[in-house]
C-alpha cells in the first residue's frame, strides 16, 4: 500500500470515528466531496496545506494521519 | 508561523541531528539541493510522496516530522 492509499485510509477511519460524512468534512476543510472521496481512495498525493485542513477539520493532531494504530 | 515553515524548521531539525548535509539529504531522498533547501526555509508546500521520500532518507517516522518536541 503506498503513502497516498494509506493516508487516505486514515482519513477516512477518523472521519468515521467522528462520525462525519464526506460531505461534512468537504464543509469543514473547505474542500469539495469528491476531492474527499479521491484522497479517500489512495488517489491524490496531497500537500502539507490540505493535510493541515484535514485534521482541522477532523479536530485532530497532524501526527494521527501517520500514527500506525 | 504556517505549516511549511514549521515543517521546514524540523527538516533543518531533524538532518543536522542525523549530521547530514543538505547534499547528504538531496542524495539520500533523490531531491535536489536547492528543493531541500526552498523546503527548509518554508517555502514549500510539499506532498505526501516528498515527506516520505524525506522521511526514508532521514530513517525516520513521518510522523515525528509533526510532533512538537
């Protein structure tokens, strides 16, 4: 699994814990749904500023995107 | 201070403790020199793929590019 498929299930795993849709977190970060869902998807090599709104948005430190558990 | 600084000052952080040039670190990661050092001075909104190849080439986890100690 590459960097890219990785994070993005990562993203996703806190979405869910948070209990957020796609949708929500699209409002939250500021980013449209179906950028979510590709980064999601393993598909896009995001950048430190997207990252930033990520965990903005999911109320969480950078860190917990690499963190293994 | 916004997230490309920040991540740059523990780039600098980071290679100095490990006693690597910015040459050491361009030919370790398969960046240029002058890339590394744009990165390091925050100018940079580096991607995924960059932060792990940097990540390889200091022998570090990525997340301890984002951990405040």
């Amino acid at each position: 699994m590459d960097i890219k498929e990785a994070f993005g299930q990562k993203v996703k795993l806190l979405r869910k814990a948070k209990e957020l849709s796609q949708e929500d977190l699209a409002d939250k970060s500021g980013l449209n749904r179906p950028y979510i869902s590709a980064i999601e998807q393993g598909k896009r090599n995001v950048s430190l500023e997207v990252i930033e709104k990520l965990a903005e948005a999911l109320d969480i430190e950078i860190k917990e995107f690499f963190e293994e558990k």
